[in-house]
C-alpha cells in the first residue's frame, strides 16, 4: 500500500466534505484531489518522474499541499526546505539532494533554477484533472527531510510510504481521530511535525482542516473562536505563549478543544500544570518523536498524562534503554534511548556510512538519554549529543562551530544552548579569538549564512576553552561559565 492508497479514503470517499479553510477559502476533499491531480499533471509534463527528487521552499500554504500530494501521486521524492533557511544552508540541500526542480516563491540563493511558485500554481489550474498513479509500494521513499548536522552539514532522512502510513495510523488510533475533528495547525509543513502528523492525520482521518501561515500568537485566541478546534498541535513555545494569553481568553482557548498535544521539545511539567490552570482543566499530551523516527512514544489518550514524561511506545514500536556497555537497563535506570519499528526511517541520504552507525542490533540510537518507571512510563533525561532545541527547531552546534573556524579571525568555537523561558534553549557562542576579531561583522556573517533560530544569542570571548585531557571541549563547564554571569 502507498500513501495515496490511504488519503483516498478521504480526497475520494469524501470528496464532497469540507476539507480545509486556508485564508479564509474553504475546500473540499474533491477540490484538494483535483488540485492535486493537476499539480502532478503539470510536474509529469516538466519532466518529473518516478524517484526524481522536488525540492519545495515554502511557507504554508494550498500550494505546498497540492506539489506534496503531486509528489506522492507520481512516487517523486519530497524534500521540504525550512523557510528561514538562507544560502548555505539550501546550498547544502540543493547539492545532496540533486533535486530535478526546486520550486520557491522568488530566487533563491545558492540554487540556479527556481520554478516559481506563482507560475506553477497558474500552469497547474489549465491541465486537466485526471487521476495519476505510480507504482509505488510501501519501501517507496515519500520524501527526505534534511536533519541533524553532527557532521556539520545536515543529512537527509529518508522516509518511506510505510513510514508515513505507520506513523499516521497509530496516531489517528490512539488519538482517537475521527471526520468530525477539526484541526487548527499554525505549525510549519516542511518539517515532520506538521507534515507528517498534522497532514496525515488531517487526509487519513477525513477531519477538518485550518491550516495557518505560521504560529501569530497575538491571534491565537480568534482562531480558536472562529474555528473551534477539537484538535490543536503545538511545540512547547506555542503553549508557552498561550499562556501570555490574557485572562479573558481563557474561555475561548480549548472551549470545543478535546486534545492539545506537545511536542518537538520537552514541556516543562510548569508549563503542563499552568496551561490546565489556564485553560479548563485542559492536560496537554505529550509525545515524542523526531524527523528518523516520526512519533515513537506518547502519553495516553484515556488514562494518567504524567506531566515530565512522554508516555509509552507507540503501537507496533519497541523502545530499549541501552547503558554505556550496549547492556538494556533495569527499570528506574538511565541510558539511551533506542528504538525499532515500522516509523523507523530507512537510512540517510547518500551517507552508508552515518546509516550504519547509527543503529546498533537493528534499533535506531535516538541520542536521547530516558528511563522507564516500573508502570511503563517513559522519561527523557536529557541528550547524549548536543543538539540544541530552539522553539521546536533543531541547531546542530557543530553546523555553526565549524562556521566560526572557518573565520581566520577565530581560533577556537563552542556553541551550547542555554535555558530560555520562551524557546526552551537558544544557542550561545564562546570563541577564543585573535586581535583581528570584528563581532559585527561575524554577526552579520552569521546572519548572512543561518536561519535566524541557529544565530547566536551572544559570542563570549574567553582566552581558552576548558578542554579534557584528549582535548575534548567541556560544553557542560561554559554553560556554567554563562550562567554564572
Ligand atoms: C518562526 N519564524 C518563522 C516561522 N516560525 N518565520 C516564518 N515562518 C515560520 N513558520 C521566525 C520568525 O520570523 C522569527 O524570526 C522567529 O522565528 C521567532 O518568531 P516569533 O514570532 O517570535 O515566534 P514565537 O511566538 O516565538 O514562536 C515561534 C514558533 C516557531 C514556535 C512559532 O519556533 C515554530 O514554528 N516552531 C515549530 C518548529 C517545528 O515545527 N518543529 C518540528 C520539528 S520536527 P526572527 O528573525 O525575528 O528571530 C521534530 C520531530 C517531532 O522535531 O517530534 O516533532
């Protein structure tokens, strides 16, 4: 079975339904396929074809979700590009993904030919809309989403139809998804979050859909009046602003709200605790995923939601705490998260070699560090690597250290996170630097190059980094550093 197989059951068994509302425009199922149809109409005539990589480059919008439903229907491979992704970065993608197109909306630097969107989109709508299907099957790659940079640059995971589908139907199952939920995502669709569970659960399910641009705080309460979801995704930051919220919305956030749910980051148990304050006894979920994985572990739906921890494995999926000898851990002990199952994704991109390590007796290593309580809860305790989260996205520090090396005016780079109320973390630089050293212009540089999330907060100048006998830069010993100013 492919995707197409599954979404049908609503862009074709409900095709009369109301399906979306973007912008103020409503459509139905019917007008999604068609839509879609002649997208995939239009890609094939351009020369797309089955395995061929799509680079898309766009804020959310119908578009975005007619070229994935494009992709998918003609078996050609998705790969999403952050929006606040700037030159280096895409450059990056557009050279390891090859893709046979990139569309955006305007140039884009670092990439040659951009198919733009607004041409696109008008071609689209004179093709005519007849049904288009490709023989994928299931170990069909659907799309690659770009991830982790622990070798500084990032690397495409590959996800497969049966990835997709996995991850889709145990969310809808044990989230309790039906046609007669509304869903109000504000999360970006180029990354898993809001692809793979908001869409997913959107096309399998047959529910409504608003989709927004982006996350406004400042209009969040009017949307949930306007729309009245049932069903609301959001990473910590998004929760973390609805409780800026002022009193007088309380009864209007989470009024026919019957399921918020966290994730991308881990939710401070204050926030959990303030946000059913807030908002009418509403108790968030929490879950876990992340891009190799799609969802592995979440807290029930009926049942205890224990604030601190993510819950328990997903359908279908096995979770082991591993400890520093490979050995699986007793219960209340702390080691590596290690997970297998149908949601796991098939390799990275072109890279044999990062696919090999990163899993060990066919389980994925998260890099995450958690434990399991004797009642099968499980708790993250942290991360083996040091990756940053800022407001739900990731920061590799390693991607942005080897930026700063590369600047002569530089001679030794660490970037860690620090504790932010808002964003959970957000990256902080310490350098040892030479007298040549200019830090607006290496700011401007950094600007110039990253998306705004990854800039740092602050470049700190020391005259040495703390280092271990093999050389090893102590991150843990600068944070403390930070924090004791
Ligand atoms: C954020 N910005 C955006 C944007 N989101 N710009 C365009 N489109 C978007 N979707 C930029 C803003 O321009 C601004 O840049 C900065 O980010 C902060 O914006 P803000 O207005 O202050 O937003 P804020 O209220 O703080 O909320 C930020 C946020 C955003 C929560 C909306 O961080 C966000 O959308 N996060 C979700 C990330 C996500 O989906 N992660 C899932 C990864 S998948 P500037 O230049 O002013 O700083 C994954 C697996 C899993 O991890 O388990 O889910």
């Amino acid at each position: 079975m492919n995707l197409m197989n599954l979404f049908d059951a609503s862009l074709v068994g409900r095709k009369d339904a109301d399906a979306l509302e973007f912008n103020g425009i409503l459509y139905t199922f019917g007008e999604i396929n068609s839509r879609a149809n002649r997208m995939a109409r239009l890609l094939k005539l351009r020369g797309l074809e089955k395995g061929d990589r799509l680079c898309v480059y766009l804020e959310n919008s119908v578009t975005f979700i007619d070229l994935y439903l494009a992709a998918i229907k003609l078996g050609v491979i998705f790969v999403p590009v952050n929006i606040l992704y700037k030159e280096r970065e895409i450059s990056h993608i557009y050279k390891d993904a090859e893709p046979k197109a990139f569309i955006a909306n305007g140039e884009v630097p670092g990439v040659p030919i951009i198919w733009d969107v607004n041409e696109i989109a008008l071609e689209a709508l004179t093709l005519p809309d007849e049904a288009i299907h490709s023989n994928t099957n299931g170990d069909s790659p659907a799309a690659i989403v770009y991830t982790s940079g622990t070798t500084g640059a990032s690397k495409g995971a590959v996800l497969t139809h049966n990835n997709f589908i996995a991850n889709g139907v145990n969310l809808i199952t044990c989230w309790q998804f039906t046609d007669k939920d509304r869903l109000l995502l504000a999360l970006p669709l180029f990354h898993v979050h809001g692809l793979a569970n908001g869409i997913h659960c959107w096309l399998m399910s047959g529910c409504k859909l608003r989709l927004q641009e982006r996350f406004e705080h400042q209009k969040a309460a009017q949307w949930f009046d306007e729309f009245k979801p049932t069903v609301f995704f959001g990473v910590p930051t998004v929760y973390v602003r609805l409780l800026d919220q002022p009193m007088s919305v309380s009864g209007v956030i989470g009024k026919n709200t019957r399921l918020f749910v966290s994730g991308s980051a881990p939710l401070p148990p204050q926030v959990f605790v303030e946000f059913k304050e807030k908002y009418n006894g509403h108790v968030i979920l929490e879950r876990y995923g992340m891009t190799e994985t799609l969802m592995n572990v979440s807290n029930p739906y009926f049942g205890e939601r224990r604030p601190g921890t993510i819950g328990f494995p997903l359908p279908g999926i096995s979770v082991k705490i591993i400890n520093h000898d490979g050995k699986e851990v007793a219960i209340g002990e702390e080691g590596e998260v290690h997970i297998k199952g149908p949601n796991v994704f098939s390799g990275y991109w072109k890279r044999e070699e990062a696919t090999k390590d990163a899993f060990v007796n066919g389980y994925f290593k998260s890099g995450d560090m958690g434990e399991i309580s004797a009642d099968g809860y499980i708790t993250l305790k942290g991360r083996k690597s040091d990756l940053i989260i800022s407001g739900g996205f990731n920061i590799y520090p390693r991607e942005i250290e080897e930026f700063l090396l590369e600047q002569n005016t530089i001679d030794e780079a660490a970037v860690v996170g620090m504790p932010h109320e808002m964003r959970g973390e957000v990256p902080v630089a310490v350098v040892v630097a030479n007298a040549e050293f200019n830090e607006a212009e290496i700011e401007q540089k950094l600007k110039d190059s990253f998306a705004s999330f990854k800039i740092p907060r602050k470049i700190i100048k020391v005259d040495k980094l703390p280092r271990t006998a093999l050389g090893k830069v102590q991150k843990h010993l600068l944070l403390q550093l930070e924090q004791a100013k």
